[in-house]
C-alpha cells in the first residue's frame, strides 16, 4: 500500500507530484526525472515515447468502444447519475471540438465520447454531467510541477487560454446541455467564470453546479512573482505540512487559504473525510485505490475492500452527501475488472437497501452507536427512521439504544417484518441467518422518523445516491 494524498501532503511536499500514483497524472510524473514514472515510461516505452503518441491506441480502442456496456455497469451499481471527464489536466478532449488548440494541432478525439456516452447514460434513466478542467492544461503550460505550489503558478492565465476555456464551455453546454457541470482546479478569470455560469443556467435551468469555480488570486500572485516565489512557496509548505499555528502565522493565514468559489450549487468533498452532518449538500469525491480512474500497476490489494466502501457510502448519505466513484477503462475500454467488482458489490447491497438511501436526508442525529458499541447512521424519509448499522456481535444481536417508538413496526431491510424486545427507548433486534455477514445492516422505524426531527435544520431535501465517474 503506498501513501495516502495526506500522507503526501505532509510528508513530501517538494516532490509530491513525483510520487502521486495517480494515473491521471502520469504525464506530469512522467517529465521529472527523478520519479518512479520517468524511469518507468522509459522502460516500457523508450527515452523518445512523447506523451502524445499515446493517442494513437486510445482512439484505436475507440472504435470498438461501447458506452451502452458501461451505462448497463452503472445502472447495475445504483447510479443515478455520471459525471464524464471531458477534459483532464493534460488538455485532450474527449469530443470532437472546433475550438483550435494552439498548441497541439487535434488535441482531441474523433469519436464523441462525451456525446455518446450521455446518450447511453440517458438511455438507461440516469442524469449526465461534465468535468473539465478549467486551471489545468499542460498543453499550454508544459513544464512540469513536483509540489502544490508549483502547481498554483502553473495555472494558464493568458488572454488566449481564457477564450479557449469559455469557448470550450459555451460547446459542451450547447450541445450536450450536461445536467452537472463540474470544473476543476478554478477558473482563469472571474468574468469567463460568470459568463459560463449565466449561459450554462439559461440553456439547462435545471442543472447543478461545483464548487469549483475559484479564480486566481493573491497567493497565485505571489507565487508566479519572480521575487516573491521563494518566501510564499516556503509559507505555503509550512502552513501545508504544519498543524494550525497561533502563533506568527495566524494574521498571515489568510494568504495560504484557498480561494473560494464564485458560487456553487453543492460542495465538492475530494477526498476529504466527513466529520459532521452539512447543511449543504455535498458530493464526497472517492478514488476505489490510489488512482483516479485506472492505473494497470496498482495491485488489487490497494483498491478498497467491500467492507469499507459500502460503510463510506452510508456514512455519505446520512451527512447530506452523495457519493462519488471515480473508474476508468483498461486498455481495450472496459471498465476495469477489479474496479467493476467493486461497482458490483455496492449494487448487490443496494438491491436490499436503497430504500435507506435514495429519496433520504439527514435525521437529527447524523452518527451513533448501539450498545454493543458498534457505529451507526440514520437517515429518514417521509417520516419513517432508517437505522444503518456497521455490522452485528457474534450471536447476530444489535441493541439499539433511544430508539423511538414510532409505530411499534421494525422492518429488516431485506427481509422483512423482524420480531423485536423493547426495553423502554432500547430495542434488541436478532438477526436471520445470512445477515451476520453484511457490511451495513438496514432496520425501519416506521413513524420513526417524525419524533425529533421537529425544529432541527437539515440539508435541503434531496435525491442521494452513488454516482460514477469516469476519467
């Protein structure tokens, strides 16, 4: 098992993007010399290999590629909607575009991939959305970045890429009309920005936007300045690799933060572990191993076990988020079999379950434990309590404890009607056979839900589900 994005943070800041084993970041990896990429892609593919020549096996698979055996995948793992990566931080496009880039001559596909794919996805009842990244293109900024400040100088800023991004964005709308739009790693400019936001808005009134729509400020300034880069990128590693100080640091904090969103419709959690229930909805970002999308190289052991994704799914839903998997293609263009696995097991368990899940929100307690000491999740939907538990003791009990009495009725998702002992507020729930072994086991409280959700603010009520997407 290798490091973690924070473990990366904090413990390599100056050649993090050396040794990230994101595949969507092989070709910056690739041009250090010193990273485990370099000496790789020199291995397998020769000192003389470019990036680019990449393009010739990728739009090759193409023509034998179909996005109706991944819409099937989809489906079959519970999504409700996917998200497609139009455009990732190398600058290929994964449509036909008649947007001219200036610096490699049909840096894009010829198939629509991006048009294709939302056809296929529509066709089975799903929503469609685009990625793009609108603060990173390596075909306009080459040269390569090994840590994070780095990476904030190399943002385009230029008058050419600001029309090539919003011309770019003005396309995907108008002719895919994407029901989400989700950029990434912020804006060139802010007037681009609100320019995108007010079209994108008046052809798809109904669509949803990310958070992602941050524009260069002072500590991209300070960064990209001559004279001031050394003292700012050794301020940035600091407040990056360093516990919050309240110290010296404190006034200058400001500067290291992140700027935020010029607006946002839901918040994107990359990565980031949910603490708390939000009053805003949120979309929690999950690679299935150390890669968005696939990397051959990764074992299976890195990938997520069944156990732990499905408790991270519900741990998701009953904070008032959705649930994002990032997959990809091997190389003759199916979804990864290790990764469609994974795909498989969350819609084995939904198949029993979704009723815990699809149409909910949040109950006035986001976390719990029973008795037993084992954690629990609640959600609720029209007025009934759903009761998520991490597994059961070795006799199959749960004891749940201050459980409301709502209509006396306990339903075993699964199941069915299941005989109960109740002790005042505590219920003891013996489970059949077959369900020891769940990862998430699913009780209903029905009228469960009403008793203390009066007077307590929530997230806005919403559809939640798992979600794909594909880089």
């Amino acid at each position: 098992m290798g490091l973690s994005n924070h473990e990366l943070f904090n413990r390599h800041y100056d050649d993090l993007y050396a040794l990230t084993p994101n595949a969507a970041w092989y070709e910056n990896a690739m041009k250090l010399p010193d990273s485990a990429t370099a000496r790789y892609h020199i291995g397998r593919y020769g000192r003389y290999f470019p990036y680019s020549d990449f393009r010739e096996p990728f739009e090759r698979m193409l023509l034998s590629w179909d996005p109706y055996d991944w819409a099937r995948q989809f489906k079959h793992a519970g999504a409700r909607y996917v998200i497609l990566t139009a455009k990732h931080h190398d600058g290929y496009l994964l449509w036909p575009s008649k947007v001219r880039n200036h610096h490699r001559d049909d840096w894009h596909t010829g198939r629509d991939v991006v048009g294709d794919l939302a056809e296929a996805v529509r066709a089975h009842d799903m929503a469609f959305g685009i990625y793009y990244s609108g603060g990173l293109d390596w075909s306009f900024r080459p040269k390569p970045v090994a840590n994070y400040g780095e990476m904030l100088a190399s943002m385009p800023r230029s008058k050419r890429y600001r029309k090539y991004v919003r011309s770019h964005y003005y396309e995907l709308i108008d002719r895919y009309k994407p029901d989400i739009l989700w950029n990434g790693m912020g804006y060139p400019d802010r007037r681009g920005a609100l320019s995108v936001l007010s079209h994108y808005y008046n052809v798809v009134p109904h669509g949803v936007v990310n958070d992602g729509w941050s524009v260069p400020g002072r500590l991209h300034d300070l960064l990209s300045g001559r004279w001031t880069r050394r003292r700012t990128e050794a301020g940035l590693k600091a407040h990056l690799m360093a516990p919050p100080s309240t110290g010296k640091w404190r006034s200058r904090r400001t500067i290291y933060e992140p700027a935020s969103s010029l607006h946002s419709d839901f918040i994107g959690m990359e990565y980031k572990e949910t603490l708390s229930t939000s009053d805003q909805k949120f979309e929690a970002v999950r690679k299935l191993g150390q890669s968005d999308g696939y990397n051959q190289n990764e074992p299976d052991e890195n990938l997520v076990g069944e156990t732990d994704l499905i408790r991270q799914f519900v741990d998701t839903v009953a904070k008032n988020g959705n649930f994002q998997v990032n997959v990809g293609p091997d190389p003759d263009g199916q979804i990864a079999t290790e990764q469609a696995a994974r795909l498989g097991q969350i819609g084995d368990w939904l198949r029993d379950n979704e009723e815990a899940i699809s149409d909910t929100r949040p109950w006035a307690a986001g976390e719990g434990e029973t008795a037993g000491g084992l954690s629990a999740r609640f959600t609720e939907c029209d007025g009934d309590l759903y009761i998520l538990v991490f597994g059961c003791d070795e006799e199959g009990e749960i004891v749940l404890m201050n459980v409301p009495r709502g209509d006396g009725q306990v339903t075993l998702l699964g199941y069915g009607t299941i005989a109960t002992e109740r002790s005042g507020p505590h219920v003891r729930v013996m489970l059949p056979g077959g369900f020891i072994d769940r990862p998430v086991i699913c009780l209903k409280i029905a009228g469960g839900g009403h008793q203390v959700l009066r007077n307590k603010r929530v997230g806005r009520r919403e559809s939640s589900g798992v979600q794909e997407t594909v880089s």
